[in-house]
C-alpha cells in the first residue's frame, strides 16, 4: 500500500474541466468537507455512491460514514462519485485515474474503497470506477497494491451477482463495523503486513462481521440449483451476521452536513428519527432487514435539527425514516419544531406517509412554516384483495377519508403510489387503480367545492428481493407488467368526467426484469453484469442510459452455457428446500417465519384464510426472529419530554 502522499490530480484535471458537461461536480471544496494531512493518517478510506454526484452527495449513509470516519485523527475518508460518460472518455485520453472530489487523490492509492448500493442497477458504475482507478476488476486479480473493495447498502444483502468484483461485504449498519475495519487494518499494518492482502482478508472474515466472498465455495445441482455455500478456511463462519446500531442517540449524524456546490436531487437537511420498520409489508426489504425499530429520542432530534441548520444553511429539514408518522412522540416532535421555527422560513417535510398514520393536526404542523405541497401516500395495491395479500391493510374506506380530510383542508394535490406484478396480481386489481383514483378526485371536489382538485397516480413495478417474504415469489415477466400499464392508462384517460385530474406515471417492465436478475441472481450473474459493462453499460439506474436490449443479449450470451437464463432468475417460483444465494447472510429473520408468511400470503389470495400480520410495536411479539437471533430489542417512546424551544441569544 502507498504511505507516501499521492499527488494531487487538481492541476492535470483543471484545464479539462471545461470540455464536460457539469464541470462543478468534479471540483470538491463543499461547505462542511474534509480534506487531511495524508501522512498523519494511518488507514485510508475512499467512499463512493456509484452514481452522480447530484444523486450520491445527498446519500445519508455516505455522509455518515464519511464524518464517523474523519473524526479519528489516524483515519481519513474522501469521497468519489461515479463520473459522466463525457468525463470517463476525457479521463481515459489523459490518463487522469478515478480521483476522490475532496483531495483529488488516487483512489488506488487508498486502504479500503467502499461502496454503498442502494440498487443493485449501479452495479456496471462501479466497474468503471475499478477500471479508470487501476484496480483489476476481478478480486482474484489484485495485489497488495489494491485497495480493499467493500460494499455496503440495501444491495449488500445478497452481494454474490459481484462477488467477483469485490473483496469483502457488510451487512447492515456501518457506524461501529467502519471503525472495527479501520483496527483490524491498522494493527495489520502495525505488525508489517504479515500474509498479505490474503491475511487481512482473513482476518475481516474471521470476524464474524465482515463477508469475504473468496472464503465460501459455490457448488450447484445438475438443475441449476445452489447445492451449498461452504467456507473454504478455517475459522470463516458459516453464516455472517449483520450489524445492528442499537443506540441510535449515541451517533447524531450527518453533524457537519455537506453542502452540494451543484443542484442535487435533494436541496434538504435530513434527520433520520428513526430506523427499521415492523409494519409488515410482505414485499418491503427495507423494513425487514433493518428490524428492530429503534427511535431517536425527542431531544437528540432537536438537536440534529438546530445544529444541521445552523451548520448548513437549508432552509428544508427532511425526518426520514421508512415510516416517519410512526414515530411515538411524532406529534410532539411536529409540535415542537414548527413552534421553534416560527417566521424562520424553515419548513419540515415528511416522506410518503401511511394512510392510517396521517392526522390533518400533524399535516398542518408541518406545512405551518412552509409551502403546502402535495401529500403523498402508498396504497401499494389496486384492489382490497391485493393490500392483504402484501399486509398493507388499508381499505379504500380508509383512504377516501383521509384524503378528503386533506382536501377539506385546504390541499389541492394528493399523490398515491402503487406497484404492478405483485404475486398473485391480477389485471382487475390493477385496473381498480383508476376506480380508486376516480374516487379520490370526486372526494376531493365535493369536500372543497372546487375542481382544481389533482391526484398524481405513480407506479413501480415489483421486484422480489431477498430476505422477505416474497423472496420466493415469480417476477412478472416486462411484456405483462406493460400491458397491464397500457390498459390501465387507456382506462384512466377514457374517463371524461375525471380523467384530466389524474397524472399518470409510471416504470415499464424492462428495468425492473433485469433489477430482479440482480436481487436473486447468484456468482454465475457476474459474467453478465462484466459483458454488459463491457458492451457499454454505464448508469443502468437512469432511463435514458439503460438498454434492456444490451442486459438481455449478455445474458443469452453468458447463462446458457451455465445451464440458466434471465427468465430462470426472475419469472420462476421458489421452492421451500431451495437453498438461496443469501441463505449464508444473515439479516436476523428466521426463514421459516419468512416461508409462513409467505404461505399466508397465498392463503390470504385464494380466500382460504385472511391473516393479518400486525406491528409488534404495539402487539406482541410474533416471532420474527431478530430480536432473540440478534440480541437486540424494539426500542420505543413515548418518553414524556418535551423539545424546548431554545433560548434567544
């Protein structure tokens, strides 16, 4: 590893600048950045978002890390983003290597470069980050030389599609695990590097906290099945097991938020008030493989608002969570900052909130301060029928009452969010999107005495993802999932009385076919995700980049010789015995809980049984498994306290 400072790359990359499009991205120098003395530090991380700045900058997760990272006087973290195509043809003429945005240093030149995948379709950015940083794409090929690529993020819980590409992966919250990293890397380095690259490797894996996939052995069955997933060295657990940040008040950050010097996707300061989610969605992986809930409290809250704002300068302060209304003293929490900031032209926003946690009293809380914008909710399914079967249990009576409660109050434009190809799905659950919709806007007229009354209806298609329910469930194949689209868009603009008051968005199946390809595929999807990188891919994630065509001619290509194809990873369903390409990563759930429900949900569509998983905030416990798997526990409110308003200077 280097231990002399790299060279800036700044003075060789200025004078090019101008040939690309958004040349500020590249610049670094943000309100609240970090740049160190690089030999006064011992370990060395570079940390990316693989896609654009204007998308990977507001990325919480990076953030957090970057400054849990920068606090230790001996580490330092500098951050890279993926770069525009114009840029890497730039980049590659001048032989200007993939460059961190706050020192403009080799990323090469680092310990660790780590990722953080939030979708699996960044997965092609990373490659040409591996490949313009000098770093052999396949980890079998790297050197002590190499950085150690780590990824991280929602993706990272089945990472075997790149377990070629990457040398190690984490499973959950990276507050405590990032530092445990930097320790092991440190004392290795303290004793001389004895071993190599290949003993630090071993000494992350057998950790027990960190998965390093050249440690496990794939073997599969003549029919294309995984037979099993065995370590291949002693003492490398047979299962990894995520981490869980118990303590959420002992980490208030972002403190220092970074402040973007281009436009980003989102121009806010965001809170995270708290994090998992025990509601149940059958189809949600976000909530259940960041269980158990664990909240802020009300203090630690105030606090990381006054203290972002002060810091930053928004004038927009988001309270994130997978289900922010859920939160126990949300109220309070509203009450409290809306009164705080009273004629400082700071507003508060919430993400989508669940129909049958909106309340009008917490609605105007949060518009008191700024602009009325739209609410947005997420029914998810069309029909009755198709909200049991995924436990999202909202009746229509439910939310024709809500949104006429925000119609009567003033709103003029409510968005509702639903998914196409849920298992089970039927074209009449879809088509009763625009029964509902209908529904809505006549509400809204009748209650407000108005007609500028809209509803936005916006659609994503479903994907199956690991360690849920549904993990086992078929995919809808594109040509389905759009003609359903297609009829219900016919539906909805045939309707004279109504139909100009309902927008109409939505995602065609091909993005989301080669998406589940990438959430279920195994080691054998690698060779598809290189073609394609090779073929040209870059920011998969981004309509006008993706090429459906350019994924399904790699993986014609590439799987049949492997006895699978793209229809074999999406369109077909799972057997119980199946072992599963994440089966050896464990996020705490216990697969036969998983498989019960998954049971109930198919009960539940054929009328056989109507089972109802409830919230075990407020219930007892049902067995999920992460609690007792995990040692950890729900940790809620109300704690009775109240957010002071702060004292005039």
């Amino acid at each position: 590893m280097v231990v002399s400072a790299p060279a800036s790359l700044f003075p060789r990359l200025e004078p090019l600048l101008p040939t690309v499009s958004k040349p500020i991205q590249y610049v670094g120098g943000e309100l609240n950045s970090t740049v160190k003395d690089w030999s006064s530090t011992e370990v060395r991380w570079a940390l990316m978002y693989p896609d654009a700045y204007e998308v990977g900058l507001p990325n919480q997760g990076v953030q957090i890390l970057y400054e849990v990272l920068n606090e230790r006087d001996w580490i330092v973290a500098e951050r890279t983003y993926a770069v525009w195509p114009d840029m890497e043809q730039v980049m590659r003429e001048h032989g200007i290597p993939q460059f961190t945005v706050d020192g403009h240093r080799p990323v090469r030149a680092f310990d660790v470069l780590g990722l953080s995948f939030s979708t699996e379709l960044g997965y092609t950015n990373m490659l040409t980050a591996l490949d313009l940083a000098g770093i052999p794409l396949h980890a079998a090929d790297r050197t002590d030389e190499d950085p150690v690529v780590l990824a991280g993020g929602h993706a990272a819980f089945n990472p075997e599609p790149i377990a070629d590409f990457i040398d190690a992966a984490v499973l959950g919250d990276g507050e405590e695990v990032v530092l445990a990293i930097s320790e092991v890397i440190r004392e290795f380095r303290a004793e001389g590097s004895p071993g190599g690259r290949d003993e630090l490797l071993r000494r992350l894996a057998v950790s027990g906290g960190v998965y390093v996939p050249r440690f496990y052995d794939v073997s599969y069955l003549p029919t294309g099945e995984i037979a099993a997933v065995v370590p291949n060295r002693p003492g490398v657990p047979a299962r990894v097991r995520k981490h869980t940040l118990m303590d959420l008040d002992a980490w208030p950050y972002p403190a220092k938020p970074l402040v973007p010097l281009a436009e980003t996707v989102h121009e806010r300061f965001s809170v995270e008030i708290f994090r998992g989610c025990t509601r149940g969605c059958r189809f949600c992986q976000a909530g259940m493989i960041t269980r158990p809930v664990r909240e802020r409290s009300i203090q630690t809250i105030g606090d990381m608002v006054e203290n972002g704002i002060r810091k930053s300068g928004f004038e927009e302060v988001g309270l994130l969570s997978l289900s922010s209304a859920d939160h126990t003293e949300i109220g309070e929490v509203a009450k409290g900052l809306a009164d705080r900031y009273e004629g400082q032209n700071v507003s508060l926003s919430l993400p989508s909130t669940r129909v049958d946690a909106f309340n009008i009293t917490l609605a105007n809380e949060f518009s008191r301060n700024g602009r009325r914008s739209g609410l947005t909710f997420a029914p998810e399914g069309g029909s009755e029928r198709m909200r049991r079967v995924i436990n999202k249990m909202v009746t229509e009576e439910d939310l024709i009452r809500t949104v006429a409660t925000a119609y009567g109050n003033g709103w003029r434009q409510v968005k509702l969010y639903f998914m196409c190809g849920l298992p089970t799905e039927t074209d009449e659950d879809v088509l009763a999107i625009a029964s509902l919709a209908q529904r809505v806007i006549a509400k809204g007229r009748e209650v407000s005495g108005r007609n500028d009354i809209r509803c936005t209806v916006s659609i994503g298609g479903f994907v199956p993802k690991p360690h849920t329910p549904f993990q086992w469930a078929a995919q809808l194949d594109p040509s389905t999932t759009d003609d359903r689209l297609a009829k219900l868009r016919e539906l909805v603009r045939a309707d004279k009385k109504y139909g100009r008051a309902i927008g109409f968005r939505y995602h065609d199946g091909e993005p989301g076919s080669i998406e589940g390809l990438l959430s279920r595929g195994d080691r054998r999807v690698g060779a598809v995700i290189e073609q394609v990188w090779r073929d040209g891919g870059r920011f998969d994630g981004w309509s006008e980049h993706f090429s459906y065509a350019r994924w399904t001619a790699a993986a014609a290509a590439v799987l049949p010789a492997l006895g699978v194809s793209l229809e074999w990873f999406t369109t077909r369903e799972r057997g119980y015995d199946e072992v599963l390409p994440w089966d050896h990563l464990d996020s705490g759930l216990d697969k036969d809980w998983l498989w019960a429900d998954w049971e109930d949900a198919l009960a539940v569509a054929d009328g056989s049984a109507d089972v109802e998983v409830e919230d075990c905030r407020w219930t007892p416990c049902y067995d999920c498994g992460v609690c007792p798997e995990l040692g950890t526990e729900t940790q809620i409110g109300p704690t009775g306290r109240q957010l002071l308003p702060l004292s005039v200077v």
